[in-house]
C-alpha cells in the first residue's frame, strides 16, 4: 500500500486529561459518581470522541476510572479514585519528555516493549483491530495512529498500568518519528510484516521470539537509531 501525506490535527490525549481533571474538580465529583457520557464531554471540552475515549482509557489504566460497557444509565465511566497528582505527574512525564533526546526515548520504548512481548501470552483483540486498520489506511498518520495503537494494546495485554502509561507518553514524543518513517519507506509491506510476525509470536507463545520480532521492528522504523538487542 502507498500513502499519502495529510496532517493530524486532532488534540493530543494528554490535553484532553487535563480538562478532564478540571471537569471533574469543577464538578465536585467524588468516587462513585458518573463521569458524563463520551459525546457530552467531547461537546464541553470541544475535541473529537476519539480523543475523550483515549483519554478515558488512559484514566482506566491509571485506576482513576472504571468503564462499564452497554446503554443507559449504567453505561459510562464511574470514577473510582481521586486523580490527585496522578495526571499532573504524566503529563509533567510528556513535558520532561521535549528535553530527552529521541535515543533515550527509543531506549525506554524499547525496554517497554520488549519486556511486555516477553510476557504476553496471548494476541488481545486490540492488536488484531489495529493490524486490520493499518491494512485499510490511507495516510501515514492514519497509519501510525493504528501502528500505536497495536504496541499500547501489546503493553497494556502485559499488565503493568505504570509501563503502559509510560509508553502512551512515549509514544508522543516519536510520532513524528514514526509518520517520517512511513513516508521515507513509501509503502507499509514491510511494517506490516513485522507487526504480524510479533503476533504470530505472541500467538504462538514463544516469547523469544516476540522479542526479537519487536527489536527489529523499531530497528527497521528508526534505521539511524538502530536499537542495541544488548538493552538488558
């Protein structure tokens, strides 16, 4: 498949968490009440439903949120912790984030990932979706937004909410990175190849091999930063 260039405009999540917080301070919600519903808060805070659904997934991972699946008045997320300083604390991550250099930031993202590929025994629906939606791209950030979403659903099959909250920020600070690549390979064959073999790993249950899958995908996507496999 080739693509086409085009420009993401949507609102980082991270923006958006931190209207949420406000939202629900200036609520005066406390645990056990109901956040409003994903449409309501996309029309208060003015960003798209794909945003505030990222972002409630972020709050989810971070036990601040429980989403409970269906219609009605039982549907939505309920808040079941106060946020504190919790998204303070990630989103002073993403800040920290503009003064590392990409090295570093692959270094990190890469020790993420390959530790949770050591782990994961089993291909969650989300990466299924995503390898799905990469194949029906049109754009390289359409593309790489389904590329990110398939190494968060890897992270977050692993188990460790910290990890994955740390690789959401992560992965910010290399989206253009990851866009530039795209457009430099001008087609997503071989990306595609390699998101597939790390699922038939994680499928087949041969960790070994998840990891070395996901060491040359990062090696391939960011050539002049060729990650060590020696990063243990």
């Amino acid at each position: 498949m080739h693509l086409s260039g085009g420009r993401n405009t949507v609102r980082t999540f991270e923006t958006v968490l931190a209207q949420i917080e406000q939202r629900i301070a200036a609520d005066g919600l406390t645990v056990g009440d109901r956040l409003p519903g994903e449409r309501q808060l996309a029309e208060q805070l003015r960003v798209s439903r794909s945003s505030v659904r990222e972002a409630l997934r972020v709050l989810e991972t971070l036990g601040v949120v429980s989403s409970q699946v269906g219609r009605g008045p039982d549907a939505g997320a309920v808040l079941i912790s106060r946020p504190d300083g919790t998204l303070a604390d990630l989103l002073r991550l993403n800040l920290g984030l503009t003064t590392m250099s990409a090295r570093e930031v692959l270094d990190t993202r890469l020790m993420i990932e390959r530790w949770s590929a050591a782990r994961v025994t089993a291909a969650p629906a989300a990466m299924t979706e995503a390898l799905s939606a990469m194949d029906a791209a049109t754009s390289p950030e359409e593309f790489v937004t389904h590329d990110i979403a398939f190494h968060v659903a890897l992270t977050d099959a692993a188990g460790n909410r910290l990890l994955s909250a740390v690789l959401r920020a992560l992965r910010d600070a290399l989206v253009s990175n990851a866009v530039e690549a795209v457009r430099r390979l001008g087609h997503t064959g071989d990306l595609q190849a390699d998101h597939r073999r790390i699922h038939r790993a994680i499928e087949a249950g041969d960790a070994a091999e998840a990891v070395e899958a996901v060491t040359a995908h990062l090696a391939r996507a960011y050539p002049g930063l060729s990650p060590s496999h020696n990063v243990f």
